[in-house]
C-alpha cells in the first residue's frame, strides 16, 4: 500500500487530507545533543517542488492569544466544558473584549465593501475580490472560523463558485508555523529526542492545517514509513476564547430573532467535537475502533494508528499515498462512501462527522481512504429508527407519519398541531416526491421548507447538522463532477433493504404498518421496496466494474430468493407466505365456484347447488397472488394484464367482480410464465435450498388453516 518513491507534493500531501505546505527554512538551531536526521526522499523539498507562499496569516494577526495561551491552556479543561470556559475568560475581560472587537472589525469591514459594491453596482466584478478577501479573514482569525468555514465549503450547489474556490482552500491549504517548534513538541510530548523516535524526518512539513501540520518520517522501531500530526501551539486557548464569543452572539441572535433553534446547543455540539479533535490520543482510539468497524469494507481503506507514538498533541499514523476524492472524478468511489456513510450511521451508529474533501482519498490502488478522525459522532438507536422511518414515510408520501418522525428525531415540538404540519409537510415535499426517488436532492427537500419551519417552531438538533453533513458532503462532491446525482437515490435502496431484513423491533413494526394500511395488504409498497433493495450496494454487490446479466430475468428472481430465504429475509418471507395462502385459499374458492356453475348449466333442470361466495376480500387476495407471482418471478407485466392491476378497490357489490376474477384466473394458467423461479433453485446457496424445500408444506398448512377457518365460519354464522 505504501509508496516510498518520489511523488509530487500534491498527491502525498492530498494522501493526508491537506495541500500542499509552504516551503519553510530548516530550524536556525537545534538543542544540544541532537543530530540532524537523513530526510526522506519522497518528502524532500526537490522530489515536490515545493514553492512559497504566504507567512502563518494566524500567528501574524491573533499572535497575541499566544502570549496569553501559554497561561491560559493550564486552566482550561481538555475536554469541553462551557462553564470553565467561562470561567476563565470572565477573568480576563480585556482579552475577550480585544478579540471581539478583531472579529468585528474584521467582517464589518468586509460586509462594508460588499455594501458598497452593491450600492455602487460592481458586485459582480469585485465577487472574486472579496472571496478571496474573506479567506484571508478567516485565515487571520484561525482555527475555529476555517473549521466553520470548512462546513460549507463542499456544496457547489449552494456555495457561489468564486466563494467554493476560495473557500475549499481553507479545507488544506494553511500555512504551517515553525518546524523548530513542532519539533521541540514532539520531543517534550513522547520524552525522547528526536532520532530516537525516528530514523528519518522530513525537514519541512507536507501539509498543514488549521489545528496542526503533518511531517513524513520512518519508524526507527519498525522502519515503517508513517504520518506525525503535531498540534499547532495556542490553539486550544483559541478556539476556547472564540467558542465564548460565538456562543454569547448565538444566544442574542436567538432572541433577537425569535428562534426556535437553540444555536447555543448546536455550538457546543459542534464544539465538543471541536475539543475532541485536538486531543490526538482520542482521535487515535477513534481511528482504531473505525478501522475495526469499516476498514474490512470493499474497497475502503483506514490507515493503521501507533498509539506507542501519539500523545494528546502529536499523532502517529499509517502514511497513505493518493489524491484528494474530489479531484478525481471517480463516482464509484462516491457510491463506495454513501454506503460506508451510512453503515457508520445506521448500522453502527458511529461515523465520521467531518467528511471534509481533504479528509477523503482516492488511493494509488483505487480505495477510499478516511482520514482525520478527530471528529466522530454518535447515533442512537432510536434515532437511527426515525430516520429510516421519515426516509420510508417521505418516499411513501406518508406525510401524517412523517410528522411524527420529525417529532421523534426532534426537530418539532411534542406540542405541535400534527394535522396542520402533515398537511404544510405535504405541500412542500409533494412535487418533489413526485419526480420519484432518484430525483430527490437534499436541496428539493430543504428549497421550500424555510416558511414552514419557522410557522411550526421547528427545531435543529444538535447532533442533526453533523448527521445530514456526513451524507450532504459526499453529495456535494459527486455534484461537482456529476450535477444530476442524488445521494438519496443511492440511500434508499440500502434503507429498504436495511427496512426489509432488521431484526429491530420497531422497524418489523413500522415495515408492517407500511404493508398494511387500514387492514389492506400495500402490494405496490412491498414491490418498491423489494425493487429498489435490489438495486442496493451490499458489500456482496459492491464491486468496480461488476457484471450483471441485465437482460435476463433469472439474476433479479435468484437475487429475490436468495433475499427471502435467509435468517434476514424471514419475516418478509411470512409476509409473503401469508398473502400467498391467502390467495391461494381464495382461488380455491374461485375455482370451485367455476366448477359448481358449470355443473349446474349443464343440468337438463335447474337445481340449486351448493355454491361457496367471493367477496371483495377473496378478489383482492387473487389479484395480490398474481402480482406476488408476477414480482417473485420478475416476469415482465403484460399489457392486457392492467385491468387487472388496475382493479379498483372501491367497488362493493359482489356481482362487480365477476369479469377480473375470470381474467385473473386466465391469466394464471399461464404458468410457464412462473417456471424461471425454479430454474434458479439448483443455483443457491444449500442454505436456501433448504429453505426452499420447506416452504411447500409451511404454505399447505397455511391455506388449509384459512380454508378450516372459512368452514368453521361457514357453519357457525
């Protein structure tokens, strides 16, 4: 996996999540005692050609919260802690009130000249001005306004392109501080000098980012080639200092503006991942716990972490080579992250919230590589839940249930008038669920949905913008080279088929209310979903480049057998099994029926002969038997086959039913069509073989259970 050659700059700094680093001079002087170390070749400043840039813009502008820093840091709490923070900083007001009047400053002179380009009608010409002139803001104030920054800067379909430009640099592209001074870090954190830990250093750093910068060096230990993260000095002080301020301006703006969404908690949500990505030894865990998670998966990579070597500000890691997956233009590898994004939330509940571009990596030998893992979420069991079940409810247009699930997922109030938001929810999804699932966007769900969120005091959860940020990045870059793909098209398949085959109880409890509306068996839900679960990226089915026999029906009817013959597919399997029988039992009934006034026309005489009814019930369960044959068989529908698919359900009268019960009865003595379901028998897996063989006798006792049933009733009533 590791490439020791010489590679360009870009591509080994892009392996690390960062751009490409300035180049900075060697230290002027080293301590006593310690000998300068050989410097890699694929790290050396010829091998990358690397150039100039701009000086540490942060250190340069905020190099007073330094001074302060080193004193303040020993007071500060290692993980986030409001109240400490406050603590501290109401004790140094001057400090505070310094700073805030730098950040004031700053953007009020920037939202001044915007002003003014608008009054003067030049905003148009002066737009890559001043994006450019907000990166160097940003720049200038540090790490917290680039991490916010980098929040927004992967979607090209809400980010104006100029802006996009200059804002996905600050994803990387950040000047780095003095190499003398990361290296001074890392011998105080692990207490060794220098070549001690190392055989071989690069002299100047790779990459460089806002919390910290990135040297190639080799293990003297092992001789493995490895990445050391060195923590930038004063950034905890920082970051703390401007979460303060950012946190009193958040908590005036929701007064001022009536806000039903407490900003305050969504600040220190996103703070308190904010402190756990600048304690190293965290991430490291983290890094550990997602390669045994995920870093099994096809074509996923996680590098390996050294937790020997990593202290909370210096991290030791598997050195990756590759380029950033933004600029590769490779969507199977965008499908590869949807599915690992959304087992890491709805399978483990545990995943990377801060799926930035720089932290994404097309490797040399096609994998997706995660790095940085500092920022990891959570997701609770139930939350996991409402959030299949709003996906299943949306695409169902189940918009009274979708109500529901908001309220679960907390994003409204227990208060709220149910009945009024299921009928505004429908109004702002209808259209877009119209155009049908692989058309959905994140930006169609959310274009309409401002009105109605501040009418009904809608609520963002704190953990929800981490949630929707892991998916909406992976949509944002596949946008940039693909501007018709929706994530929510690669969702759904794996959310129905996740529905389809959980053991969770509330999920069987939801599947079965979704099947079963008002008592009557949703065929067309059950056909969508086992459709779409096909289409499903499993890491069975998740191959580059793989091969399928589109155009024969015997890979879709062996891939739905193979589905509902396993422990996973067994309760759709009884779905199946019941509607079956209950078809069967009402063809029975039809059949002799048939024969019983056949009998009877034939008589010389009229005698009344004992003949068993169809009602309307009996003519549904019929027409839901051919189309289960229909869909397990995958057998293409024929065109005189819609009046039967067609069957409206709302007539009464028994007489009504006649003619589709004749044409249901026709059509199913076409049973060759239904033969291809056992040509594929000798082609699973012995398991399902097995299964397969039961299933005669379980559906025989099934249909002669109703058929007792409908006699005892017979006879009783």
């Amino acid at each position: 996996m590791l490439l020791l050659h010489p590679r360009p700059l870009a591509t080994a700094a892009a392996a690390l999540g960062f751009e490409p680093a300035v180049r900075i001079p060697p230290p002027r002087r080293r301590r006593r005692g310690r000998p300068p170390l050989r410097p890699l070749a694929s790290a050396s400043a010829s091998a990358y050609g690397v150039v100039n840039a701009d000086e540490d813009a942060f250190t340069r502008c905020s190099g007073y919260l330094f001074e302060e820093g080193a004193a303040t840091e020993r007071e500060l709490p290692t993980a986030y802690d409001v109240r400490v923070i406050g603590a501290v900083y109401r004790r140094r007001p001057l400090l505070v009130l310094r700073r805030s009047l730098q950040i004031g400053t700053s953007f009020g002179r920037w939202f001044a000249l915007r002003y003014l380009d608008r009054v003067n009608e030049r905003s148009d010409g002066m737009f890559e001005i001043r994006a450019a002139q907000l990166r160097r803001i940003l720049l200038e104030l540090g790490p917290a306004f680039v991490k916010i920054a980098q929040a927004v800067s992967s979607r090209p379909d809400v980010i104006p392109p100029a802006y996009l430009d200059e804002l996905s640099l600050l994803q990387d592209r950040i000047a780095p501080f003095s190499t003398e001074v990361a290296f001074n870090i890392i011998e105080t954190e692990l207490g060794l000098p220098l070549d001690m830990i190392f055989s071989e250093i690069s002299p100047e750093p790779v990459a460089a980012a806002s919390l910290g910068q990135v040297y190639q060096a080799r293990l003297r230990s092992n001789g493995k080639v490895v990445a050391v993260k060195v923590q930038r000095p004063g950034v905890q002080a920082a970051i703390s200092l401007d979460i303060y301020i950012l946190r009193f301006l958040a908590g005036v703006a929701r007064k001022a503006g009536n806000l039903n969404t407490d900003l305050q908690a969504v600040l220190d949500e996103w703070a308190s991942s904010l402190f756990r990505e600048m304690d190293y030894t965290a991430e490291a865990r983290n890094g550990l716990k997602f390669r045994e998670l995920f870093g099994k998966f096809r074509d996923v990579l996680v590098p390996e972490m050294y937790m020997e070597q990593t202290r909370r500000r210096v991290l030791v890691m598997e050195w990756v080579e590759g380029e950033k997956l933004s600029e590769v233009r490779d969507q199977y590898l965008v499908e590869v992250g949807v599915y690992c994004s959304l087992s890491q939330l709805l399978e483990y509940g545990f995943y990377h919230a801060d799926p930035h571009p720089g932290n994404l990596l097309r490797t040399v030998d096609g994998k997706l590589a995660y790095l940085d893992f500092g920022m990891m979420g959570t997701f609770r069991q139930e939350l996991r839940d409402g959030f299949i079940e709003a996906c299943l409810h949306l695409v169902n247009r189940d918009f009274d249930g979708l109500a529901k699930d908001f309220i679960t997922l907390g994003l409204l109030p227990p208060t709220a008038q149910k009945d009024e938001v299921t009928k505004a929810l429908t109004g702002v999804f209808q259209n877009a669920v119209d155009r049908g699932v692989r058309n959905i966007s994140f930006g169609d769900l959310s274009g309409n949905l401002g009105q109605t969120m501040y009418k009904f005091k809608f609520q963002i959860p704190s953990y929800f913008s981490l949630v929707i940020r892991s998916l909406a990045v992976l949509e944002g870059i596949a946008i940039s080279f693909n501007p018709n793909y929706k994530v929510l098209s690669s969702s759904y398949p794996w959310i129905a088929r996740k529905v389809l085959t959980d053991s969770s109880p509330k999920l069987r409890s939801t599947l079965q209310t979704l099947l079963y509306e008002d008592g009557s068996f949703q065929i067309d839900r059950l056909e969508s979903l086992l459709t779409e679960s096909l289409r499903a990226r499993t890491e069975q089915s998740l191959a580059r480049n793989q091969q399928e026999d589109s155009d024969s029906s015997t890979f879709a009817i062996k891939q739905v057998l193979s589905f509902t013959l396993t422990e996973q597919g067994a309760f759709v399997k009884d779905l199946l099994l019941q509607e079956i029988a209950k078809g069967l039992d009402a063809l029975g009934v039809a059949t002799l029926s048939s024969a019983t006034s056949a009998a009877a026309s034939r008589l010389p005489f009229a005698v009344p002969l004992p003949s068993p009814s169809l009602d309307n019930e009996d003519a549904t369960n019929l027409r839901n038997l051919y189309r289960l044959l229909l869909l397990l068989s995958k057998v293409p529908q024929k065109e005189d086959s819609s009046p039967i698919l067609g069957y409206n359900s709302t007539r009464e009268k028994e007489g009504d039913n006649t003619d589709d019960i004749s044409l249901v009865l026709y059509q199913m003595r076409s049973l060759p069509e239904f033969l291809p379901v056992l040509s594929v028998i000798p082609e699973l897996p012995p398991e399902a073989q097995q299964q397969f063989l039961l299933l005669p006798a379980d559906l025989t006792n099934r249909v002669l259970s109703r058929a007792f049933a409908r006699t005892i009733r017979r006879i009783f009533m």
